[in-house]
C-alpha cells in the first residue's frame, strides 16, 4: 500500500516537473518559431534583418530576459490564485486584468531598456568589429537592433494576451459569483418577476467587463436665457448700482453657473430630465443599453439606498418606454439596463428621474415602504451616461496590446539612443529616468502648474535676487532665490515634456477593465505620436550619433 502511494506521487510529481518545464519553455519556444518564421521573409534575407534576428536570440540567451519573462509568467499564471478583488466574480476579473496587464507593461518596458545593452556589450567585446567589416552600415545596425528588440517584444506580448485571454475566462468559469458564496440572489427588477437571471453578477461581468462600450453623456440644458433673465432684474432692482468695475459678461457667466448648480440638485417628488445624442447602438429588443450614474444624496435612509423611478424612453419618437424601479447604495456608481429600443429612430434618447420611493406606493406593494424623502444632486464631476456596446472583449485587448506596443517599440529607440552615446550604466540610468518622466508627464505637469505664474519667468527672478542681495534684504533675496528655482525646474521640465511622450495618455488598461472601447483612433494616435514621431526621431538621432562613435574606444 505505501509502495503504490509512494508510486503515486512519484508519477504526480514528475507530471507537475513536465507541466512546469512545458509553461517555462513555452515563451523560448514562440520565440524560436517567430525567429524562424521571420528568417523565411524577405526582411529576414537582409543586413538588418540577420541583425534583427541575432538580438531575438541574443534576448532568449540573457539570464537578465529569463528573470523578467519568469516574473511575467509569475504575474500572469500566479495572481488568479491570491486575488480575489472584492470577493464578486466582476471584482476578481477586474483585479486581475487590472494588475496582470500593468505588471506585464511596467515589466516589458524595463526589460525593453536592458536589451539596449546588447550594444555596449558587443562595443565592450569587440564583437561590432566583425560586424563592422560585412560590411554592414552603421544605420543598417542600429535599425536591426531595434527591429529585433520589437519583434522580441511583439513575440512576448502576443504570447502574454493570449495567456491573459485565457486566465479571464478560467477565472469566470472556477470563481463563484457573490451570490453563491453569500446564499442569495440579486434578481434584476423586482423579485417576484418570472425569469429573472439567478447570478446578477455573472450578468454584470458579460455585460459590463467582457464587452468594449462607448459612453454618451447628457446635453447640458441652455442656461443663457435664465441667466439673462436673471441679470435684467436684477439690474431694475438696483442690484449693482453700488458694485464698482463688475464686468457683466462674467456676471452673466456666474448666474448661468448658479442655474446650472440649481438644475443639478432634484428636490423629492421632483423629476429631472435627461436628453441624449448620437446614441448609434442596434435598436433592437434583444440588445441592452445602460444608464449609469453616480449622485450625491443628502437626508438619505438609515439604510444609505437611493429608492428612485426612472422613466426611459419616448413613445413620441417612436420609441419604447421603460419603468426602472431602483433600490442604489448611494455614493457609488450604478448601472440600469433596459431594452436598446427605448431609443429613437433619431439616435436620441430621453430619460426621465423622478425622485421618490416607488415602493412605498400601497397599490402595488401590499406592505409599502416609508417615503424617505431626499435630495439627490447630479455632480458634474460623475455626470450620467448612456453606454451602449460597439466592439468585443477580444478585440478590445489586442488594441490595447497595440498601444502598449507603441511604448515599447519608443522605448527600444530611447534605449538605443541612450547605449549609441553613453557606456551602460549611464545609459540605463537616462532610459530609466526619461521612462519615469514619461510615465509621471500628467502629475509633474499638474505639480508644477501651480507653481507657475504668468508674469514671471526664470530670468525675472533671477534679477529679483540680484536686486535683493545688493541690497542687502536676506528675506526678499531666498523668497526670490526660491522663484527662481522653482521657475528653473518648470521650464526645464516643460522643455523636456515637448521631446518626451506622455506615457499616460496612452494607458489603456483601466479604460479596458471598466468594459470601455480602446478605439481605434486612439491606437492609430499612439502609432502616430509614439511610433512615426518619437520613435523615428530617436533612432534617426542614434543612427546619427552611433555613426560618428569610435567603436575602437574603450568603453566600461
């Protein structure tokens, strides 16, 4: 009996050794297939492509590469098994994603500027000289350096989707929705309806996670003509008569802002509308749109819910109309689903909030609620939206692939700009510092923002100091030192930010995690911006300054 358990185990350990050998050896495999394929091409035929593809073997050799596609394959494969997001199948879906594909851009951005070392090292080695006599030009190197390391990277991140395609649907298919885990069920609409989907949650992961959807916000209502109104009588009660210098176009502009703040708060029992355009889904009552919203209540329940009646659509128009009876923990973002022909043939769409508690009324429910009377107010930070589904998950995450991409293949020119000129250790310095600066462009641009001001520039204060220190007044002078400075660090780093990318415009895994559209004409902007511009000007610039290095010179 133990000799067979032992047996057993024996078989099961070796099974798990192959199992792990086979994951280990998947992404080197890949890689040997692309190299081979490649080879097949008619770029692989050429000086830079045998270049291109001496650094794809090159990338599969370094023990550096290895430890980095091992934290991948850790990243990817190891995160379904230890989070668990907010214990909902939707939250552990996003968390994944959420992390998984940050990790694996933060960890193929570094590992991208540490294969830029593979021209120091053959600089270093002597290795360029056998290159150098082919003959193979100068450009013709540092071009295929770059081709390789795309195509290492192309390889590697094709291989990464694929691997984070599947663990997304391994963890929809093993994790239990909330209502499994807690014993319940969410019923959409009210309980008592037949057909009612018994995981609202699995629902929430289809149609809010799993698809790519585009957001349509309210039109704002015109608020110049009250404003105007407003502004007239005020003017014939003597209002301003004893208001020095007001201008009465701003004037205009704060009263339409009052009316505006005004419109956005719904008193109870009080309705507001909501008016949408360019709502261009498929209008049939098979498909589903949604309103989502987020609203600030005050003299909420004990319960801290929102009870509220939505109206949503327009039978002037042609359209269905629908009644959403709705129970919402306030303070956070709600979603309502309805039928996409509540839509009218115009691609417009009216959606009415009635604030008061529907199940309170005793004709329907045979045990009413109280009324709960409160104030809801639409902020404008969270406006409320219409959201209606254009694309699949699948192509989603290959466009967001591409613009991860993008970074990468900027990022490969950097590293060989910064390697053409420096030895390594300065030039993986400047890679890294000019990737933190383009990924940290949004917050050190709000930073500084308040620091500047317009009728002050780096020479002005320079002068105010000058001016202080002669005349002997040490407080004015370090006030003025400290303009100074800090005017000096805002236009340096303002200078910089028009050379170097802004990373963050062009991150799209949140935008991919909440179920919105990675369009397409956001990707053909990281392509142009990241590939045709800023990549072209860095390795032009490295094929320039590599092409005036003395590769005999001694470098360390």
């Amino acid at each position: 009996m133990t000799v067979a358990v032992a047996s057993r185990s024996s078989r099961t350990a070796r099974r798990r050794w192959r199992l792990l050998r086979l994951l280990i050896g998947l992404p080197a495999a890949a890689e040997r297939g692309v190299s081979r394929f490649y080879s097949w091409t008619p770029l692989g035929r050429t000086r830079v492509g045998a270049i291109a593809q001496q650094t794809v073997a090159e990338g599969v050799r370094m023990k550096i590469a290895l430890v980095f596609l091992a934290l991948i394959g850790v990243c990817v494969l190891g995160l379904p098994l230890t989070i668990q997001g907010d214990s909902t199948l939707t939250g552990a879906v996003q968390s994944y994603l959420s992390y998984a594909l940050t990790t694996v851009g933060f960890l193929l951005a570094i590992l991208t500027i540490f294969m830029s070392r593979t021209v120091s090292d053959e600089l270093v080695g002597k290795q360029i000289m056998v290159l150098m006599t082919k003959p193979v030009a100068r450009w013709q190197y540092i071009l295929g350096k770059w081709v390789g390391i795309c195509i290492f990277n192309a390889g590697f991140l094709t291989f990464t989707g694929f691997v984070v395609f599947g663990m997304v649907h391994y963890i929809a298919a093993t994790h239990p929705p909330i209502e499994e885990i807690y014993g319940s069920t969410q019923m959409k609409g009210r309980a008592d309806e037949p057909g009612a989907p018994a995981s609202a949650d699995r629902q929430r992961l289809q149609t809010e996670v799993l698809v790519a959807r585009t957001a349509t916000p309210f039109i704002l209502p015109d608020f110049t003509e009250a404003a105007e109104a407003e502004y007239q009588q005020r003017l014939k009660e003597g209002f301003y008569d004893l208001t020095r210098d007001y201008d009465p176009q701003e004037e205009r502009e704060r009263l339409a802002g009052k009316a505006e703040a005004a419109w956005r708060v719904v008193q109870p029992l009080s309705r507001r509308l909501f008016q949408f355009e360019k709502v261009l889904c498929d209008r049939s009552a098979d498909n589903e749109i949604q309103i989502r919203y987020k609203a600030e209540v005050f003299g909420y329940p004990p319960d801290e819910i929102l009870r509220a009646e939505w109206v949503i659509g327009d039978p002037s128009k042609g359209a269905a109309r629908y009644h959403a009876y709705t129970r919402h923990v306030i303070q956070r973002y709600q979603t309502i689903k309805v039928p996409a022909n509540c839509v009218a043939e115009d691609q417009t769409l009216t959606v009415m909030f009635i604030n008061r508690n529907p199940y309170a009324n005793p004709e329907e429910y045979p045990i009413p609620e109280p009324l709960y009377p409160c104030t809801v107010q639409f902020i404008e930070s969270a406006p409320v939206e219409c959201l209606f589904v254009v694309g699949t998950f699948e192509g989603n995450l290959a466009r967001l692939l591409a613009l991860m991409m993008c970074k990468l293949t900027f990022l490969a020119a950097l590293g060989l700009l910064a390697t053409s000129v420096f030895s390594w250790p300065v030039a993986c310095l400047v890679s890294l510092a000019f990737y933190a600066l383009a990924g940290m462009q949004s917050f050190l641009t709000e930073a500084i923002d308040p620091m500047d001001t317009a009728d002050a520039t780096v020479f002005s204060r320079l002068a105010d100091f000058g001016r202080a220190a002669m005349a002997g007044d040490g407080a004015a002078a370090s006030e003025a030192f400290q303009g100074f400075f800090l005017e000096g660090v805002g236009e340096s780093l303002g200078l910089l930010f028009y050379v170097i990318p802004n990373f963050a415009r062009f991150n799209a895994v949140e935008v991919l995690v909440d179920g919105r559209n990675v369009s397409l004409v956001w990707v053909l902007q990281g392509i142009g911006q990241l590939v045709l511009v800023s990549t072209t000007l860095a390795l032009g610039l490295a094929m320039l300054l590599f092409q005036r290095r003395e590769v005999a010179e001694i470098s360390l």
